[in-house]
C-alpha cells in the first residue's frame, strides 16, 4: 500500500504546481500558466472511463497490476518527454504533454483504488488506507518541494528527467505487488461495465442516505480547508514563509500522523466507531482556527491549531476511505470506488464561492464556528446510519 500510495502521489505536481513554477521562471506570460490549471480535469472525470478497467484484462499481470504498470509506464515516458521541452517556445506541446500526464496520473489512480480495495480485508483497511496516504504525501513531497530545490541545482530538464527514474523505481513495486483475488467474474462487456455498478450500488438498502453521507462527512473540513491559507495570511497576520513553513511543513507531518493513527486505531475501534470519533474531532478541531482569529497572531496557537486540523484531519480521511471502500463490489470496484469518490469532491469543489461571501458577512472568527456547525449534519446522518455502517463492517 505504501508505494502503491507514493506512485499515485507522485505525477500530481508534475503537471500541476512543478509544472507551474517551470513555466513561470521559463518566462510564459501569466494568461498561458493561467490555461495551464485545466489539466486537472481527468481528474474529475476519471469515472468516465473506469469502467473500461473493470472490463478488460492487461496480459500477463492481471486485472490491476496490468492496468497500473500500463499506467505507470505511459507516465514514465511522457515526464522524460517533457525534460524534452521548452516550455517558453514550446508551450502547445508542454501542454498537450500535460494533459496526457494527468491523464494516465489520473487512470493509475482509478486502479490503485481498485487495487487497495479488491486487496484489504475488512481489518486491514484502515491500516493500508493510512499507509496509502503517508505514501502520497510524502510522493506530493517529493515532487513538489524537492522537484524545485533540484530545479535550482541541477536544472528543471534535469529535475524532470529524475522523477521520471523515481517514477521508474516505484514501476518495480508493481511487478513483484500480489495480484488481488477478484470474486466472481468480471463485467461481460462494456455496457454491463457501465450499467451494472450503478444498478447494484443503487439497490442497496438506505443508498440514498449514505450518498449524502459521502457528500457531508467532511463538508465542515471543506468549508475551512478553502480559505485556510487566506486567512493565516491576512486574518491573522502571519508571512507567506510563516504559512509555507508551519501551515504545509507541519501540516504534511500532522497529516501523515492522522492517517496512520487513525489506520492504527480503526482495527480496535471498527468503522462506525472510527467515522464517528474522527469525524466529531474533524469538527472540533475548526474551533481550534477560531480561537486563533479570536486572540490574533500567536505562533503557539497556529501551531496548535494547524496541528490539531491536520491530525483530525488524516484521521477522518483515513475512515472516510475505508468507508468508500466498504461500499464497493469488487466486481466494479474500479468504477464504484471512482463515482463514489467524484462525489465525495463535489463539498470540496461547491464550498468555495460562498465561503468568501460568509467571511466578508460574518468574519473570520463567526466563518471558522460556522465550519463547526457544518459538520454536525454528517454526524448526525452517520448517527442514523449506525446499524447499516455495523454490516458493511462484518
């Protein structure tokens, strides 16, 4: 699970933030970085073509292995393609180059998915969950803020070319990885691969509840995850180095913590039990930033409360996968897994425009309870959903 984790973490800067950085010190003008950001979008329509990987077989390794390698390999080539390119005088084919990237990032991770899911016992889930999520983090790490000290060493053409080798030595992990044993056969073909995961996922008893339930567990971590830098910056007062060192330094650690305390915690305490603990926590820990807004800058309390936020946070996210997993067939789990986490991001993605209009009504210490508040809702319909969640579990 972990360098499962690490190869699907990896590609994400590559052609996002990394990326960004080339191209603004390369010398291309704002307008075309600005274009740049649609790249992301596989990976919100992955589920698009998921299902084409719960239908067809890769010769050789197997239902997932095969589909992954087969990602992973595209991946290789295209970053070593894109050392290739100048970005000032070649900006159309950087990034077609990055959209292709994201692509085959974003396919990798429907089978990683699949892979985590088809692979964990029930016990196991939230131990491989948090080792998947310490190994993306730190793959986000690698790509990230070491891609841009290399860069400034050693060259971005070079920079690249390196993690397309780090790329490489994760690729080995999936050729000596054990493939999962899939119960039952998979889908006939293509329709049945597209209808058939809906059909048996919405014959569930009490489906429609836990669709809301996705959509709201951590609708309180969204609301406040959006403007969490804005408002250590200019709430609080605090420098862009204090943010970059504290908010995403020790963020990244507390992040990392969560996850695997959570996985820790979830083999004693089941899932109901982890989804409720973690999720009250995710919400007490928003208070933690209004008190910050309340006392104004205090390095103790940012610490403490970037800390807190991200500990609750990786341990609600640990559960909060674990659960989706729960939910799959591992028939479909590639197609399952991949509509079922597109809606987990719709609180993400809808939260933003109205919490800026909340800030400006209500200020920052009012916006951070109000986050509170919002996640009470989940909890309340997890409350409810109590003796469903206990079967899943069994």
């Amino acid at each position: 699970m972990f360098p499962m984790g690490f190869a699907s973490g990896l590609p994400l800067a590559l052609s996002g933030g990394t990326l960004q950085a080339w191209l603004t010190v390369a010398g291309v003008d704002i307008k075309t970085i600005g274009l740049f950001s649609m790249v992301g979008i596989p990976y919100t329509l992955k589920f698009v073509w998921s299902p084409v990987m719960d239908r067809f077989n890769i010769p050789l390794l197997g239902r997932r292995r095969g589909w992954i390698l087969l990602c992973q390999v595209f991946i290789i080539l295209i970053t070593a393609a894109m050392a290739m390119l100048n970005p000032s005088s070649q900006a159309a084919a950087m990034g077609l180059a990055a959209i292709l990237l994201a692509f085959f990032s974003a396919s990798q991770d429907v089978v990683i998915d699949a892979y985590r899911t088809d692979s964990l016992k029930e016990r196991e889930r939230g131990l491989g969950v948090g080792l998947t999520v310490t190994g993306y983090r730190i793959a986000m790490l690698v790509s990230g803020a070491l891609a841009l000290i290399l860069a400034d060493h050693i060259g971005w053409h070079a920079t690249y070319i390196a993690m397309a080798a780090v790329m490489a030595g994760s690729a080995l992990f999936t050729l000596i990885a054990p493939e999962p044993g899939i119960p039952g056969n998979p889908p006939g073909n293509i329709r049945e691969a597209v209808i058939e995961p809906l059909k048996e996922i919405l014959s569930r008893e009490a489906i429609i509840l836990f669709l809301f339930l996705i959509i709201l567990y951590k609708i309180g971590d969204a609301f406040a995850g959006t403007l969490t830098t804005a408002f250590l910056i200019r709430g609080a007062g605090f420098s862009p180095t204090d943010v970059g060192t504290i908010n995403k330094g020790l963020g990244l650690a507390a992040t990392i913590i969560g996850a695997m305390a959570g996985g820790g915690l979830m083999i004693r305490m089941g899932l109901y039990g982890s989804l409720m603990l973690f999720g009250i926590l995710q919400a007490v820990s928003n208070l933690a930033f209004m008190a910050l807004a309340l006392v104004g800058k205090s390095y103790p309390m940012m610490i403490g409360a970037v800390g807190l936020e991200n500990i609750c946070g990786g341990m609600g996210t640990a559960a909060f996968v674990a659960f989706l997993m729960a939910l799959c067939n591992r028939r479909f789990s590639a197609t399952q897994y991949a509509i079922l986490s597109a809606l987990a991001a719709v609180g993400r993605v809808f939260v933003g425009p109205p919490s800026g209009i909340l800030v400006d009504m209500l200020g920052w210490p009012e916006f951070f309870f109000f986050t509170f508040l919002a996640a009470l809702p989940g909890l309340f319909m997890l409350r409810y959903l109590k003796k469903h969640i206990n079967v899943l579990d069994a």
